[in-house]
C-alpha cells in the first residue's frame, strides 16, 4: 500500500513526519521523505512528475516485499493517480493538510521564507485544496509537458464525490503539531485496517478486526459498531447498506462544517456490505438532538452549509438507488464529538420495511431491481432495534432470491 501525506508547503508535513517515522505501526511501514530522493536546481513541475513515478515504483518494490511505503511530501493527487506505475499499486491511499493563507505565510515566514514568495505559496495552497476535493478544478497546473508519460487519462472526467478520488483533508490551522500528527497517525491506521482484498465481507472485516483487539460498543439495525484498542475511533460494519457511500461523501465534502464526525477511512465489502472509521462519539439528549434537527431543517445560518450538502447528496441517491428513504430525523442520528460539537451522523438509510416487504411478496422484483453483489448479505443485518427477525425466515427470503437469481441466469441463457 502506498499512503501519502501532502500539501503545499506550510501545512505541517515535515514536523509530522518527524513524530510519525519511528512509530510501531505493527507492521511494515517505512515513512519516507519525498525530497529526500534528491531536488535538483531549477526543479519544476516535469520534474515532479518524473520523482512521483519514482517513489510509486519504490512503493511497487516494497509492496513485493509485503511492505508498505508512507510518502511525505507536496504531491498533488492528480500526478500521484497519473503516474505511469500507479494503476499497479495495490491501494493509495491520500492524506491532506491544509491551512489558511494567514497561517501559512506567518510558518513560512518564521522559517525565513522570501516576503516577495509568500503570496505564490498562499495561491498554490489555495489551488491544491481545490484540486483535492475537485478533479475538475484547473487541471492545467499539472497537467503540463514533460518527459515522464503521464497517464492523465485515468481521472479525466471524473467528477467530485467519485469514489476513485478521495483523499482525507486535515485543516491545521487550530491544531498543535501533536494533535496534527495523532489525526494524521489514526487516518494511517484506519488504512492500513482496511487494506484488505477485493472479496473481503462484512464477515471477515469483522472477525480481523476482533483479533486485532476491537471491540463490541453498539448495534443499529443495519449494523454493528466496534471500538478500536485506543478506544479513539469506532468501525461501524453492516452486512448490505446501498447509501454507505453517501453517507462517506457526506462526511467527507460537509468536513468543512464541524458538524458531521470525522471519516478516516471507507470501503465496500463483497457482498454489498460497508465499513467506515469513524471518530468516536456520545450520545446526545432527545431535547438538544431535536433542537438541532429543527434548526438544520428551518434556514438556521448556522446549518444552512451542511443542510445544502445533505440535500444534495441525498437528491443524488434517491435518484440512484431504489428504496431510498426519506431523510431520517431520528434524533438519535445527532451525537457529540470529543470537544463538545453537534454533529449529524447517518442522515440517509434505505426504507427497509418497504424493500423488506418486497423481497418477501415479490422477490423478483428486488432480484432484478438490486443486482445479486450488492445484496447478497441483505438478510444478515444486526435488526438490533426492529427485530428480532427469525433464522427461518431470513433462510426462507434467502431461498426465494436465490431461486429469481437462477431463473434470471437460466433466461439470459436462453
């Protein structure tokens, strides 16, 4: 696996990696700096282009080995993904600091930075948030000639939300360099986590991670939740959840806000299954819980960022997926963070009595409506709150989509 810290200068990444590079990480992993293979005088972007293609083919040798490689250093995502060598890297992972332009130039001037520099880096900061979070945003700052055959093809016409583009961004500009580095250590583990192989189920997640010490701490009815050994973040791991992913994008494009919890890392399980890292949480009183759902549906400024996310995304699943539900205002769905802030978790969720009730009248129409990868372990979630359901009748639902799957087979045969 290849992960990587970036971010324009200024952001922090040195001192990260002075604090991250003897770290018992319980297994292989080497933190690397990427200007130590060398800069030459009048380094450029082509450049650039030619030592990320060296350090992938680095990750590629220590990936041969069983290894991983930890690259600290300004790579913007684009060049990483582009790199001739990437696309046989196992996983890449991207990890991204950021911090204002006032901040930045008051660390690079502490450093002794040129006054007349200062205003290229707060633009080039500025630049490489924006082409993080969006592939789209100016592609012409890198996408520029040079020796090295960039594949540039491979996320051209991607969107923001796609999947293949995700990357975790950690705002420091209110953050000591210990708590940087905590953020930035617990992204890596969470990766590392899960670095698991394409055909891994809720089951096996579950049971690595059991073995590596997580435990129970909670159960919904679409799925359980378990805390990690440090006790500072929580897996929440369901056997088949259609919106997991929009819930992540949530997380992730709403981070600005403060008010969803922290993702540091997200999967689809075979299967139609779905896991997320998460920062842990509490509970919230019913009173606060509701009060915080009212102000986010009636136009409270405060909310109105976060609320323009969440119906967006949730827009964008409705029109995607079949049985998507309303947005849940169960006030259960409001918890608090670590420092005191309200924040909103699982907004959207599939409407199980009505794709549940379907599959028990007319499994044919869920068999075709949801193909056979995404809901195979549809009968297997927790129901820790509606339940119980029987294990005959989950046998029985089993059995009946099973038999719509085969006809569907035996006609496409024919």
């Amino acid at each position: 696996m290849l992960l990587c810290l970036t971010g324009a200068s200024g952001a922090g990444k040195s001192t990260v990696l002075r604090y991250l590079q003897d770290v018992d990480w319980g297994q292989a992993v080497t933190c690397v700096e990427f200007d130590s293979i060398g800069v030459p005088d009048g380094a450029d972007t082509a450049w650039r282009h030619s030592a990320i293609e060296q350090w992938v083919q680095r990750a590629l040798d220590a990936q041969a080995r069983g290894e991983h490689l930890f690259l600290f250093g300004q790579v913007p995502m684009g060049e990483l993904l582009a790199a001739p060598s990437a696309e046989r890297v196992e996983d890449i992972a991207v990890c991204m600091l950021h911090c204002s332009g006032e901040v930045r130039s008051a660390r690079l001037r502490a450093r002794g930075g040129p006054e007349e520099s200062l205003i290229h880096h707060v633009r080039f900061g500025d630049w490489f948030l924006a082409h993080t979070l969006d592939p789209t945003h100016a592609p012409e700052v890198i996408r520029v000639p040079s020796a090295t055959p960039m594949r540039w093809d491979r996320w051209q016409g991607w969107s923001p939300g796609d999947p293949r583009w995700t990357a975790h961004v950690i705002d420091t500009d209110a953050l000591v360099p210990h708590d940087v580095t905590r953020q930035v250590e617990t992204w890596a583990r969470a990766q590392l986590v899960l670095n698991l192989p394409e055909d891994t189920s809720h089951r096996g997640v579950e049971s690595l991670m059991r073995d590596a010490g997580w435990q129970s701490c909670g159960a919904g009815d679409w799925a359980i939740a378990l805390a990690a050994p440090s006790g500072e973040v929580v897996a929440r791991i369901s056997p088949f959840d259609p919106v997991g992913p929009y819930t992540a994008r949530l997380y992730r494009e709403a981070a600005g806000t403060g008010r969803v919890p922290a993702i540091y890392a997200h999967r689809r399980l075979a299967g139609g299954g779905d896991v997320q890292i998460l920062e842990k949480l509490t509970a919230v009183g019913a009173d606060e819980a509701a009060l915080f759902l009212k102000r986010l549906t009636s136009g409270d400024a405060e909310l109105s960022e976060l609320a323009a996310i969440t119906a967006s995304l949730h827009r964008d699943a409705q029109r995607e997926l079949p049985w998507c539900g309303p947005l849940d205002s169960n006030p259960s769905n409001v918890m608090r963070t670590r420092s005191g802030r309200l924040v909103l978790t699982d907004p959207y969720y599939a409407d199980g009595p009505s794709l549940y009730a379907t599959a028990e009248a007319h499994p044919e129409i869920v068999a075709g409506r949801i193909p056979e990868g995404e809901r195979r372990f549809m009968t297997e979630i927790p129901l820790a709150c509606s339940g119980p359901w029987s294990l005959d009748d989950r046998e029985a639902m089993r059995e009946a989509l099973a038999r719509e799957d085969a006809r569907a087979e035996t006609r496409a045969r024919s």
